[in-house]
C-alpha cells in the first residue's frame, strides 16, 4: 500500500474514545518518537472532506504529545459510517465465534 504524508491535526479521532487508549502503549510510543525513530504509517478512511483515523490511535496520540507535525498515512476511501458498520460486524463474528467455542 502506498503511503503519503498527512498533517497530524488533520486525521480525525472521532471513531475511538481517548479513554480506549492504553497510556503505557502511547508512552511506549513517545519514547520511541524521542529516540528519533519512526513509527509505522496509519491508517485512514477519506470522505472527500475528512480524514477519520482507522488504525494508529495510540500512535496519533503519541505524536500530538511530541508535537509531530505530519505523519505517513495510508489512505483509503471511506466514511465513518462506513467503519462503524465494518466494526459492528467484526464485533458480532466475533462474538458469535465465541459463542461456539
């Protein structure tokens, strides 16, 4: 997948609550980026308008504390909508799968 650079402040977070994000992984990740090495690009959904975060939330986080300004993405089309129905059925053959266990 190719990737292109990204403007942290763009990416939008609204798909995971901050309260989901583990502070041991983000401090992981801050000490990482202070080191001066790279994390791995996220990943994003576009709408045309809005870039919505799907993968990298305790890396997005970890840049915002270290002032990163811009991040390698990938980026795919989509909507919020789209990822919450994608989510929600994960979720549930997921837990069905449980089920059967």
């Amino acid at each position: 997948m190719r990737t292109s650079l990204l403007s942290v402040d763009a990416i939008s977070l609204d798909f995971q609550p901050s309260e989901n994000l583990s502070e041991d992984i983000v401090s992981t990740y801050v000490d990482t980026l202070r080191r001066g090495d790279q994390l791995p690009p996220v990943r994003v959904r576009y709408d045309g308008t809005n870039y919505f975060l799907e993968d990298g939330f305790h890396r997005i986080q970890a840049m915002r504390l270290t002032g990163v300004a811009q991040t390698e993405a990938e980026i795919h089309p989509g909507t919020i909508a789209e990822m919450e129905a994608e989510f929600s059925r994960a979720l549930r053959a997921t837990l069905d799968m449980l089920k059967r266990s």
